[in-house]
C-alpha cells in the first residue's frame, strides 16, 4: 500500500507543476483576456443598474446564482433585464454618475502587457455600453471588446437585448476565445477572471487565472490551478521575464 503522505506529496507536488505552467503560460501569452465585471472593475455592472433602476434586492440574488453556474447565463441574464427594464437615459445617467471603478492595479498591469505587445481583450457578459467605457480608461480598442448589447426603441425605451451574440450564452467567452485564435493565429491565450463562465472559457484558452481581488466565487477558487487576489500578483510575474 502506497503512504498516504507520499500521495499527497504527489499531488501537491502536481498541483504545483501545474501552477507554475499557468505562470509560464502568462508570462509568455500572446493574447490576454479578461473577464470584466468583479474583475477588472470592483462592481457587477448588471446590479449597480439594477439598483440605479430600483430593483437592485431583486436582480443580486440572481447575478450570484449566474456566477455560481447554478442556472444557464442567459435565462439570468434574460430574468435579471425584464426586471430592470432599463431605458437608454437610465443606462447613459449610469455611466455619468456612477462610473464604472476600475480595480487597483488594472490599468498598471494593462499596460505592462501593452509594452510587450500582448493583445489584450475584455470578453464580459455584461453590457457593451459599459465595458466600451471601460475599455477607453484603459486604451483598449473598442474591437477588441465582446459584451452584451442592450435594445431599445426609437422613444428609448428597453427592448430587450441581442441575444445572437456569444456572450449571451452560457460556453459563450470560450466560443470568442475560438474565434479570437481562428483570426489571430493565436497559440497562446490566457483568460483571467472571477465566475464560473470564466472558467469554462480554459478550454479553449491555453490557461485559466482565477481572480478574487473583488469577490471569492469558491467553485472557482477551488478549480483554478492560479489563484489571485490582486493584479499586483500578475504583475510580479511578468517582472522574472
């Protein structure tokens, strides 16, 4: 009978190799994809314009149920909007009020990878109004941004949101991570975030970085082989280059 001591100095010892080849994979990566909400900014932008609408109590409840991977994406996503029912005002009064907060370290690490000519992109099941305005704090072209596209009438009012893009479904980040290397010739790519669709985007991304420098998803936590909780970790990595 194998010691079990020694087995689990064989897995630790796995657990570690892993964890450096996610390193190496970072350190190396042609392309880096992050998740937006809780993750390169502090909030959850479907609540704070659930809350700006007034029905922030309602739409919490079902934004963690979506990030735990409990329900499909889109039925949260679909559930949690004909709630909020928000009109093109409210989301634009939104962004001017309460702009989205970048986390700390974000735009530091950004542009550390910028420098060495990694492409950088925001893939986020939140909604594209949003993220574009993040995306221009941190200089990254707008076509370099996958998000959810809010509808509304000619009167402004909500119509709904496009459900035909692949951010909308659940699998959704990965399917863009397929198309990002069909059209960039990727080998490398590595996807960085705090839920569960995260995750599921590694594959196809060459490799996963679990974040919880704003909230601790333990599903994820406990399947990420790289943990963090400040991009002042990441950007240590890169330094040993």
């Amino acid at each position: 009978l194998r010691s079990p001591c020694l087995l689990y100095h064989r897995r630790c010892n796995q657990t570690m190799t892993t964890q450096s080849q996610t390193q190496e994979m970072f350190r190396r990566a042609e392309a880096v994809c992050f998740d937006v909400d809780s993750t390169v900014i502090k909030e959850e932008g479907i609540d704070e314009l659930a809350k700006f609408c007034g029905v922030g109590d309602a739409v919490t409840e079902m934004t963690r149920n979506a990030m735990g991977g409990s329900v499909t994406f889109k039925k949260a996503l679909s559930e949690r909007l004909s709630i909020i029912r928000c009109s093109r005002e409210q989301v634009n009064k939104l962004i001017t009020d309460h702009p989205p907060q970048l986390t700390a370290g974000i735009k530091e690490l950004v542009d550390r990878l910028h420098e060495r000519n990694v492409k950088v992109f925001l893939i986020s099941g939140g909604f594209r109004c949003i993220v574009e305005h993040v995306a221009t704090q941190l200089d990254i072209p707008l076509d370099h941004v996958y998000a959810n596209r809010l509808k509304f009438y000619f009167n402004g009012e909500y119509a709904g949101f496009d459900d035909s893009q692949p951010t909308a479904e659940s699998g959704g980040k990965g399917r863009v991570i397929n198309m990002l290397k069909e059209q960039y010739g990727f080998k490398t790519v590595v996807m960085i975030g705090d839920g569960a669709t995260d995750l599921e985007a590694c594959p196809p991304a060459s490799a996963f970085i679990g974040f919880g420098g704003n909230v601790v998803r333990p599903q994820v936590k406990e399947r990420s082989l790289w943990y963090v909780t400040s991009f002042g970790e990441l950007l240590k990595e890169l330094e040993k280059i």
